[in-house]
C-alpha cells in the first residue's frame, strides 16, 4: 500500500460518487454533495458551500513492525447540510449520517489503499448553529504503508 493519502482520495471519491447519498442530497437541499481534504473552521463554510464533507486526519497510532509500518488513523468527517427548518433538521441530519456511513462500509478496504475501515464515534451540533447543521463522524483505517 502507498501513502495514506491515497486512502484520504478513497473517501473523496467514494462520498462524491455515492448514487444513494447523492439522491439525499439532491431530494432534500436541491444540492450534490462536495466532499474534500480541508481544514477548514465552520465560519469559513458558506451556506452555498453546503451539503459537504470536511475529511481531515488528525490523529495516527503507529505500530511500527520491522520494515512495515502499521498505522491506526483517525480520520474525521465534517458533514453539514442546510435546513432552515429546525422540525426536519434531527431526522435529515439522521439520514444524513447513515448513508455516509453506508457509503465508506460498502469497501472497508478503501479501495485496496487500506486493511480495513471502522465507523466509531459521531457527534452533531444539535442544530444550535441552524440553518447550517453539522456532524462530526469519527473513522479509524488501519493502513499499511511499505516503502
């Protein structure tokens, strides 16, 4: 396996190219989804910018073995979407988050870049910042990098 940015790639296109999370997308905000690799704080996302998925890496528990080197990453997901009405928000943001879900455990391989991929932990803003809405979707990949 390369670097884990091929992995970070991986998730891009996997999010951008999903047929279900793009119809959500589509059916309830009238928008496609963007995914990128950003750091970016929320202030800086523009409700034009949204629905998006923020990919950031910011942790790695490396397990060094030899000439082979193992890696834990923590790859976190930044999801917002737009809904100015707070009664649909709980249940889109929901959905939202499942089929992102469903979306990155349909190949837990990455598409051959990784050894495997876990959906841990997510936590949302309770729609304190509405219209604009977001969870935050923890993800560990274990990777291995040979060089």
């Amino acid at each position: 396996m390369g670097s884990f940015t091929d992995v970070i790639d991986n998730i891009t296109t996997t999010l951008e190219d999903d047929t279900a999370l793009q119809a959500f997308c589509a059916d309830k905000w009238s928008r496609s989804l963007s995914a990128k690799a950003a750091w970016r704080k929320r202030v800086e996302i523009g409700l034009d910018e949204l629905p998006v998925v923020l990919v950031t890496r910011p942790r790695t528990r490396n397990k060094n073995r030899h000439e082979i080197r193992d890696a834990d990453h923590t790859v976190m997901l930044y999801c917002g979407f737009n809904q100015p009405d707070r009664d649909l928000i709980l249940k889109e943001q929901i959905r939202f988050i499942e089929l992102i879900e469903n979306a990155l455990l349909a190949d837990v391989t990455r598409g051959g870049t990784a050894i495997n991929t876990l959906i841990e932990d997510s936590v949302n803003d309770e729609g304190k910042f509405a219209p604009a809405c977001f969870s935050v979707v923890a993800v560990e990949i274990y990777h291995r990098r040979r060089e």
